[in-house]
C-alpha cells in the first residue's frame, strides 16, 4: 500500500467543480488502495483577493497579521475539499499547517520548515483509511504564530510532507501536462518530457521555464523525493522529477528556455584590480539587487575594469539610482544599461561530458541570423544574452538544432 | 490600570471604515491607560458567504470542517484589525482561538468552552502594551480540531475572557445604543435602560428581544462579569447588565417584549393522568422540538386530558408530522394548531415582591381591546398569548401601563 502525495494548485481548486475534480483524483488513489495526502492552495485569486483587503486597511500591513490573513486562504480549501470528497462516501479530514505542526522560523511571509512534529496524528488517520487534506503554504513558529512559505509555498508542502512521510509518490496537479523540451506558446515542436533530471528542472526554472519553485525542487533533491508534475484536468503521464541515471546521462540537451525580462547594467572604466569586482557585487548584494548572470568582467587596455551582469528588467527602474551611486562610490567612468536584452538557454546534464554543444548552439543562432551579445556558461547551462526581439527566434533556433522535439534514440 | 475586554459584531467590522472606527475605540481606552483585549467576528456576511460556499460542494457538510471553514471568517478580521490598530501606530496582536488556547468540548457548531489555556501569553502581551485581538466564535479541542460556539459565539469568547482575566469591564459593541424598555420599532416611547439585572435581560432575550444571545448573558452571570452593551457608532452611555441590587429592584417591570413567531399546538382528548403530560413532552424533546411554553394542561370534564404549548412558528412546518405521530401513539382523539398567535410579556426582577402586576397588565390588554389567549407566568416575567395581528397593540398597551417610557422615581 503506497503513499501518495498529491498537491493542488490555486487553479484547480478555484470553484466547486474544480474541488470536485481534484477530490476525485484523490479518490481514485485511494480507492486503489494507497494511502493518500492531498495538499491544496487557496482558490484561484483568494489570495489577491485577502491582500486587497490588506490594503484596504493600511498600505504598510506588518508581516505577522499578513501571514494570519493570507493562511486563511488555504484554510477554507482543506475544509472545501473534505466535504467533497465526504460527498463521494469517502472519509476525509482536513488539516492547516499549525494542527499538523508544520513547525517554521519566524521569518514571516517567506518561512523556512523546521519540522513536523504531528507525524503521528498524520499516520493514525492515515491508517483509518482517511484521505488526509492538508493546507499547503502555511506553518506555524514555535508560539503557534502563523507563518507563509512565500512563493512556490504549497509546493514546498508537498515535498516536505512526501520527504517526512517516505512517501512513494508527490504528485503536483497544475494547468500544464508536465515539463516541456521549450515553452509550447513559442515552440508549436516543443516535446513533453517523461523525465527530467532535479539539476535540469532547477536550470530551467531559473531559465524562465514556470512549473515548479526551485525551493520545492531543492527540497526534493535534498530529500530524494520522486516528484510527479500532472495536469490537473486532463489524463496523461506527465513528468517525473527524479535523480540522475546513467539512461539519462545519454541525452546532451533536456531543454532549452527563454527568460525575455532581463536588463543589462554595465559598469565601466573602473580602477584596475580583481577586488574591484568583489566590493562591486557586495554593494549590489548589500541592496538587495538579485542578480541574475555576472556576464563579463574584463580588464580593458587602458587599465580599467568594465563589470556586466543582468538583473530582472522589472527592478531596473528601481535599481538605476542604487547602480549610479555605487557606481561613482566604486570609482567608475560610467554606467552603461540595456533593457532590451533576453536570454535564451540550453540545459541538459549530458552536456557535462559532451564537448561541442556551445560551438553547435552559436553556430544555429548564427544561421538563424541572431546576434549573440553575450555568453554565459554553468556545468549543464549555456546562455547567450541576445536582443529581446530576437529571444523567440533564438529560442526554436536551438529547439530545432537540438532535435528537442523528437525523442532521441539513447534516452528519453 | 483597568482590563477591558471590546467585542465588535459583524456589522461593526463590515468594511474597511467600520474597522478603523473600531480601532478607534480600542486605541482611545488603551491612550486612556487601560490594557485593552478586542474580540472580534467575522465580517458582515462573510460567514453566509462561507457557508454558500460550503453548500456549493455538498447539502451536508460535516459539522467539523464547517467549522474548519466558518472559523477563518474571524480569522480575517483579527488580522485586519491589527493591521487597522498598527496603522495608528499602536501595537497590537492578533490571536486566532486556538493560539489563546481556547479549549472547548468537540461539539462541533456549538462546542462549549472548556477553559483558555494560554492565560499567560495574553497577559504577558497586555504587559508589552499590546492589544490583544483575538477572533471570536472559536475554539479547539484538545487535539487542536477547530471549534465553533454557534449563536452569539462572539459574545460568549468576549465573556469568558472577561471572566477568566478577571476584566474590569466587558464592552459589546452592537448597532442599537443599548438594552430598551420595549423595541423602539414598534414602541416609539421605548427608553433605554441604563442598567439591568442578568435574570432580567435573559428573560427579555427569551421573550424576543435581540440584544446579546443567552448564553453569553447566562456565562456572565455566573461569572459575574459586568457587560456594558454600547453603539459602535454613535457616543453615549449604552446598557450596563449587572447583578442584582436593592436599588434596581425598586423598579417593578424593567420591560417588555413581543414574540410575533409563535405557533400553539393543542393535543386534545387524551387519556387522563399526569404520566400522559411526562410522556408527551419526553417524546417532544427526543424529537428534538423546542417547546416555548407549556400554556396548559387540563383535565377536562369528559376523564380526558388536554395539553397546549407553544413553539416557534418556523418550526411548525417540519413540527406537524411529529406532532400528529406523537398524538395517536399516546393516544390523543385530535390535534389543534394554531399558526397565528403571539405573546406579549412584561418582565422585572421587582415583580417578585408586588403583587397586582399580572391583575394591571390584564385590565390593561383588557381596556385596549386586546384578547388574551392564554397567561403563562414566571417569577419574574408574566406573558400573555394574543392573536398575532394584535401583538403591537398589545405590547404599546402594557408599555403605557407601567410607564416604562418615563424614568421611574425610585429606580433607573
């Protein structure tokens, strides 16, 4: 008798048919005679929905009474998803994150899990035959405050739960039918993967690739946990999130993805010298700025230091004023900001012993006719910056190159 | 520095104004120097909204995940109600039922409250300076399931915190500015009671005035906790409902009250004997009818038995089947139903020890061309059943009568 866990998204529990649908997938498992975990978000915009009130009151709301309110949310799915699957005959109870003692930090709005002390409980219902519903996103601190995982929260879960239980499966019901070779709006050819390797999905998340929250999937890597991405609303398999195998390995590139939202910040004409760059990247650390590529760091004739990375085009209006005074701080001639740039990525961890692919990937772009700005390279990624007009066709440029959308004969 | 415990009802925190307004109250005793606890429900009909909800997914859903679910109303306020007090600049906690420990049998919808069991968390709060906000209606049992009080919950979490905290005073904030002679509605020169024995206000409450439910009145009493009834909008001194004093029982009727709803049922003919009446109403109870008042039970002169009471006319409908069932097996020739009746009472902790009361309301009723029914009495109350279109008439009769309208010399 396995057990399963199986996670809901917002949409798929947005109204009273949807919880329907949901209750009758856990049904079915447990009618197959597992043991069953069902872990739910709020529905559809009940979140946006609490924060307006939120801000209906005070434009500053505190943390602590944020996170009261937006657990909430998944409180009344857990109770709506008991009653339908009671509806069907079938014993149900619903759990929040403080009766099962989802134990966090106080780190309101973005928590860390610490533990989970009800286990048992857990276990004993679970061995009545009850599909225990638990409410995702949420825990509680050691004074039983409320706490949020922030995003990606149900998610994550999901995983600690499937992780603390040993359970069998983590299954996460979405709006897609799994993880794509590419993003199937821009690539009509993009192929369904079956499997995809922990390393992979976190590459392509941070790609641009939306599926899961690399939390979560840090979360299962750590913990080994089998993750299972579905469609909520329609059959199929799905892919499966798992560890690296040697069948695996035979496939030099998984996917490719495109993030169209970045923006490029070059500091330039700066004092020669490597520590130059590291007081650089603890300023823009020290205010927040995430960046996403440290892009080039080069030393020009003239004795200078020039500095690129790439930040989120979103925080650039934000971002100009903190990189102009870090900028005359840190001794450069001047700034230097493109907010037209994207990036599009290959990812697979068969590039590790596979030499050739980047000479493959700039080779096709060049056909294609794109302009490769800038390169950036990891162990199983390797990204061209490019104009942001040209992401799309940089992107099924390298889809086709690589033949993503056929199975290839090795692997899968 | 005094302890005052603020409840504010649903219409009171409807929107984002009324919840300021009610910040406003709390923040103006805590600047006063008091240690303030607000208790407070869910917003205007944000508990029917979750019960529709409920009601979308299934026609019966289990009591305890209704309570799941109805319980995150409150849960909303509180927070927002923080988030309002903060906006002032003043601290303030929010605490769910659960988080003060709030016990209470597993009688799901109407669970009673066992004890609070985190006492030392809301005073260890009250001495930081916090408000101290604190959803009511709600509680868990001892493995943490979520509990609701069912009618006038909120009151009750607001009494008992008063009790268990020893308060100094237990403000309710409603929409009416406080307890009346008669309701204003029907009885233009209603005056407002400035102070009113618990004894008294439970048998108002009783015969059909909406003020506080009786069970939270019943739990002050015993506890003997001072509740002062006030508007939330409007200034002004409200009722205070205190323990009898030589004072108070000066006044002889405190008020009166018309219950437009009632239904009187006759079963008629039966064999004669007291155990026949024993029988009757164990059987009612055990179908679980809610009998108002037993108005007769005579003997007639045919060696028969004939018993009359009354019930909420709501009830009627479902009540008829029962009714005729119960009558043929005990053994009753017919059933008589009356759908239209109503009883007009008159209600004082002073009527003990003066006699004439009963003799002046009937002469009264009498002189208004009012027809009584039936007289049920009690020892503090004396009630008239009237035909149903007759009831206002009969209620503005007995309101002259006593001259409730006019401050009384001897009392208040």
């Amino acid at each position: 008798m396995a057990l399963v866990v199986q996670k809901f998204g917002g949409s798929s529990v947005a109204d009273a048919a949807r919880i329907h649908r949901a209750a009758a997938r856990a049904i079915r498992a447990r009618q197959a005679g597992h043991r069953v975990i069902v872990v739910v978000s709020a529905m559809g915009d009940e979140t946006d929905r609490l924060i307006n009130l939120a801000f209906q009151i005070t434009p500053r709301p505190s943390r602590r009474e944020l996170d009261q309110l937006l657990s909430t949310g998944e409180q009344v799915s857990i109770a709506l998803m008991a009653m339908a699957i009671h509806h069907a005959g079938v014993p149900a109870v619903s759990l929040t994150g403080g009766q099962i003692g989802l134990r966090t930090d106080r780190t309101y709005g973005r928590a860390r899990i610490l533990g989970v002390t009800q286990r048992g409980r857990i276990e004993s219902l679970l061995s009545e035959g009850q599909v225990v519903i638990v409410a995702g996103f949420q825990g509680v601190d050691e004074e039983l405050n409320v706490t949020t995982l922030g995003r990606g929260g149900s998610d994550t879960t999901a995983v600690a739960l499937a992780a603390v239980l040993k359970a069998d499966a983590c299954e996460i019901y979405t709006d897609v039918d799994g993880v794509f070779t590419a993003d199937p709006r821009i690539v009509p050819t993009a192929r369904k993967l079956d499997r995809v390797v922990y390393e992979e999905i976190l590459e392509l998340a941070a790609q641009g690739a939306q599926v899961m929250h690399s939390r979560s999937i840090e979360l299962a890597m750590n913990y080994n946990v089998v993750v299972h991405v579905r469609h909520s609303a329609r059959e199929g398999e799905g892919t499966m999130i798992v560890q690296e195998s040697p069948e695996l390995e035979q496939t030099v590139v998984r996917g490719a993805a495109l993030r169209r939202d970045l923006a490029r910040v070059g500091l330039l004409g700066g004092p020669l010298g490597s520590a130059v760059a590291a007081r650089a990247f603890a300023a823009i650390a020290e205010v927040g700025l995430i960046v996403d590529d440290i892009i080039q760091n080069t030393h020009g004739s003239d004795g200078t230091t020039n500095i690129s990375f790439t930040i989120d085009a979103a925080e650039m209006s934000e971002a100009r004023d903190v990189v102009q005074r870090l900028s005359r701080e840190l001794g450069f001639r001047a700034v230097e900001i493109d907010q037209d740039v994207a990036k599009v990525s290959v990812v697979g961890i068969g590039m590790r012993s596979h030499a050739g692919v980047a000479a493959r990937m700039f080779a096709a772009l060049d056909r294609a006719g794109v302009l490769i700005e800038n390169i950036t390279t990891s162990e199983i990624v390797i990204g061209c910056i490019v104009r942001r007009e040209q992401g799309e066709l940089a992107l099924r440029a390298v889809h086709e190159e690589f033949q993503l959308g056929a199975a290839p004969a090795g692997g899968r």
